[in-house]
C-alpha cells in the first residue's frame, strides 16, 4: 500500500514538489528568491506590464548579481585548483581574477544593455510612461534578496571557505543566458509567428499575451529556485522513490 502511494505520489508529481517546499524550509534563501520573483507576475496580472517590461526589469538583476559575485571572489578562502583562462595566461591570485571579472562581466552587463534599450525599451511602459518607481522598487528588492542569500549562505554557512574566486568567475553567465532566453520568447514570439506565416500581424497571438508571459515567468522562477538550491549544496534528485 505503501509503495503504491509513492509511485501515485511520483506520478503525480507531487513528491517533487514537497522535496522542493522541503529544500526551501531548510534554505530560506530560496523562500525570499520566489518572493521577489513574484514581483513581475504581479505586474503582468494586475498593473499590465508587458513582456518588454519584464525584459527591463531581469536587466537590473545583472548589475545586482555582479556586484554580489564581487563581493564573494573578494572575501573568497577556498584552495582550489580552479582557474581562469584568458589570452594572457591562466588566471588565479584573487586581485587579477577580480579585475578580469569586472572588465570582463562589465563588458557583458553594457552590451546587453545596449541591446535592451535599443531593442525592448522603446517597447516597455516603464521608459514609455516613465514608471521609474517599479524598476526602483524591484531593483532594491533584487539588492535585499542577493544581499539576504549572501548573509545567510555565504557568510552564514561559510561557503566562502569551500570556493576560490576563479570558482564564482563563469557562475552568473550561465544563470542570466538560460534565464533571459526563456524570457525573450514570449517578447518576440508574435515576430516568430509572424515570420512562420502563423499570425497576420507581428502583434497577434494564438493565445493570450498575459498568460504567455505568466507561464514563462513561472518557468523562470523554477528554473531561479533549481539553480539557487544547486549551488548551495540542496540539488534535487528528481528520481522514484
């Protein structure tokens, strides 16, 4: 009886989702990650912000996670053999890691930039009507969830003795690339239809924008928390039993 219940409970998916509300309970960290993430699907439900805005938004969170990593390769303790390989040789002594990242990272951070004010600006509320107090409002919220995971994880639990700082150098590209390309495609997915010749106009969707944008905002959370519990050690095991 017992083992039938698990395998209903496997195929349901709900095991799954109780060992992701148990990581949460044991990482709070991660509680506060879904809570700010929440942020722009209430935007998109209630204050009719559009997939440009959302777009906006995930670009602060580049210049929050690169000001955390930083902070983390400097105050970084751990010997490990990890280094970072560039044109002028491999990279390991703290203040030359440090230095590569911020030009580095810099140059990433400004020509996405580039590409979100040319590209998503022109199309998002917040530059059209000026709505500066949401982008404030979810950057300081970005600053206080990193700043929280930092104090908590980092500092907290040690971590910083565990990893060297080459170890944080390729950390948030990943994470932004992944992040953003789930993003862009509900911004550009009436341009793809259009271009397929399934949609009459670039603006048309077989289905609604809003809920588009929600169902990718919720895989991006998803994909945020997986992320932000692997990395601190609380990997799921997705597997029966």
């Amino acid at each position: 009886m017992i083992e039938l219940l698990k395998r209903l409970l496997t195929i349901l998916g709900i095991n799954y989702a109780i060992r992701f509300g148990l990581s949460m309970l044991r990482l709070p960290s991660g509680l506060v990650l879904v809570l700010v993430n929440l942020i722009p699907l209430f935007g998109t439900l209630f204050l009719g912000w559009n997939a440009y805005d959302i777009i906006f938004l995930y670009w602060f969170e580049n210049i929050v996670v690169g000001f955390y990593t930083v902070l983390k390769m400097g105050h970084a303790r751990g010997d490990t053999a990890t280094s970072v390989n560039t044109n002028l040789g491999q990279l390991k002594a703290k203040p030359a890691v440090i230095r590569f990242f911020v030009i580095h990272y810099g140059m990433f951070t400004f020509v996405h930039g580039v590409f979100v004010v040319f590209v998503v600006a022109s199309k998002s509320n917040f530059l059209i009507n000026r709505e500066y107090l949401a982008l404030g409002v979810f950057f300081i919220a970005l600053l206080l969830s990193h700043g929280f995971s930092f104090w908590s994880n980092y500092l907290g639990r040690k971590e910083y003795l565990q990893k060297s700082p080459a170890d944080y150098f390729f950390k948030p590209y990943g994470r932004i690339i992944l992040i953003h390309l789930v993003i862009l495609i509900p911004g550009f997915a009436g341009d793809i239809l259009y271009q397929l010749g399934f949609a009459a106009e670039a603006t048309e969707f077989p289905v609604s924008a809003t809920a588009l944008i929600v169902v990718f905002v919720l895989l991006k959370i998803v994909i945020d928390l997986g992320m932000h519990l692997s990395s601190h050690g609380l990997l799921l095991k997705l597997r029966p039993g």
